[in-house]
C-alpha cells in the first residue's frame, strides 16, 4: 500500500464508510514510510549533523574530540523513526474504523478481491468501491548484465538504506535524486562514491542552473561523477567486490570500476504485477501503469 492508500483509508472510515486496508508489507505506510522519504531523511540528517560537527563547528568555535560513527546504531534509529510512524498510522486506522489484513491482495472479480494472508490461508472480500494504491518498486538492470539486484552488493534504494556496513566503495548508477541523496548519506560516512550518469548533467530533469548548483554541492562532498558514462556489464563477485565495465556515451571507450556496494537507481515502476488487474477488466500500460480519468 501506498502512501495515499492509508490516508484514502482513514479518509473513506472517517466518511462512514466499511473500509478495509490490505497490506503485504506488515508495517503501514508504503514505500514513502518504510523505504523511501523517511528513512532517507533521517539518514540525511544525521550525516548532515555528522559533517557539521566534522567540518564545520571548529569555525563556529565549537571544539570537540575525534567524532566517529555507531553505524549500527544509526541505523537502529532510521529504524526508530520509520516504526514510530507506521505505528501511528495503526493507531489511526483503530480510531476511524478501518479494517487492517496483513497479505498479498488480488483481483478475483470487479468487485471480489482474493488476499493470500500473511499468516497463511486466503480470505474473500466483496467491495462495492475498490482503491488501486499499490505505488512503485524500484528499476533494476537486466539479469543479462550480471548485474541483478541482490539487496546486498547490487543495491536498490531499498537495499542502501539497510546495509550492515560502511562500504569503502560504492558507484551509484543513475544520476538522479534517489541516488544522489543516498550517495550523500555514504560519502558523508567516509565512502568513495563515483555517480555514473549517462546524460552529460546530473537531474537533467531540473533547470540548468539548479543542476550545475547542486553538482557542484556534492562534489564538495568528495562525491565522483562519470558523466555521458553507461553500465556495459559486470560481475558480482560478492564479498570481494562489484566490477562495473562502463562504456562511454561519447566515444565507445571502455572503463571499468571496481567496488563494494553497486547502487542501482535508475528509476521506477509500477506496482501492479500479480494482482489480477485482468479479471477486474483493467488492462495496464506497457509500463504497468493504470489508465485513469476523472472518475475512476
């Protein structure tokens, strides 16, 4: 469930209306709660504090000692932030009537959805209104790259923000907000970071101006940049590291990048896979995407 998918829940109980939220996760919120905006944030701001009290209080005539890192305990308090709010949205759900069923959702009809429960079996729901809400996953590079995403040395967002470790090395494939801010957060905790984009700008989606501002903000950071660059192929070798062959978008030539963490954000899709749009009469998009108007 998505983000909009709680708030249109409390919405409808709160207009009197039967409702009933179904989610695979088993924490509320979407990917914006649980592994997107706001474990992001927090990791933002806590690496910002980070460089603050590294780079910056000696000029405000702060003086500390050495500051180091707990990885795992910024982690555990990412982690802190995101169950805080997913808990309030149970909350929520509790006060304005709304049904909670932890499990995998799909059409069975117009208005029958089949969910394959969490805790095992299957239930039938009849609704008279049903609220598509199922958000995006991440874009992977193709399984043919050697390069499949693995959530542990070839990363998604999602896999970035529940590393065990420091990487000493990571590239970040995909130069736009996702991994910049991702990115961000590891060089700040000492990695080496090289984004590789193949687009001559980082954001290109951004104006110009903007762009170049904050290109040269990250590279402040220590942050590397591979520009009109793309991923050719590479190997997974796990613990002892990630090979990226690059091939440049100019000329041809050939490079290759040897790290430990592979952070893949290249964008994202729909979420609709698996839910039996068809037997609802819903045809999606080439890009799994629902058609809509301004009714439904």
């Amino acid at each position: 469930m998505f983000c909009v998918g709680y708030v249109a829940a409390i919405k409808a109980g709160q207009r009197g209306l039967k409702t009933v939220c179904i989610e695979k996760r088993g924490a509320l919120g979407g990917t914006c709660l649980n592994v997107g905006c706001i474990p992001s944030k927090a990791l933002l701001n806590a690496t910002h504090k980070l460089h603050d009290a590294q780079h910056k209080f000696k000029e405000l005539g702060i003086v500390t000692g050495p500051v180091s890192v707990d990885f795992p305990q910024l982690m555990k308090s990412k982690q802190s932030a995101v169950t805080g709010l997913t808990g309030g949205i149970e909350y929520l759900f509790k006060k304005n009537s709304v049904d909670y069923i932890k499990g995998w959702g799909k059409f069975a009809s117009t208005k029958e959805i089949d969910v394959d429960l969490t805790a095992g079996g299957t239930e039938r729901i009849s609704a008279k209104n049903v609220i598509i809400a199922t958000g995006s996953e991440p874009n992977a590079l193709p399984a043919s790259t050697g390069l499949a995403t693995d959530e542990q040395y070839v990363v998604s967002s999602t896999g970035a923000l529940s590393l065990t470790s420091i990487p000493k090395r990571m590239c970040v494939v995909g130069g736009g907000v996702i991994g910049l801010e991702l990115g961000s957060v590891y060089a700040r905790l000492g990695t080496e970071v090289t984004v590789i984009q193949h687009t001559e700008r980082i954001c290109p989606f951004l104006d110009a101006e903007i762009g170049r501002a904050f290109h040269n903000c990250l590279k402040k950071q220590g942050i590397k940049f591979m520009l009109n660059t793309r991923v050719k192929d590479g190997v997974n070798n796990k613990e002892k590291g990630v090979k990226v062959n690059l091939e440049s978008a100019k000329d041809g030539s050939l490079s290759t990048l040897d790290v430990d963490v592979c952070l893949v954000s290249i964008g994202r899709h729909a979420f609709t896979e698996g839910l039996q749009l068809d037997k609802a009469g819903i045809k999606p998009t080439d890009r799994g995407m629902i058609d809509i108007n301004s009714t439904w």
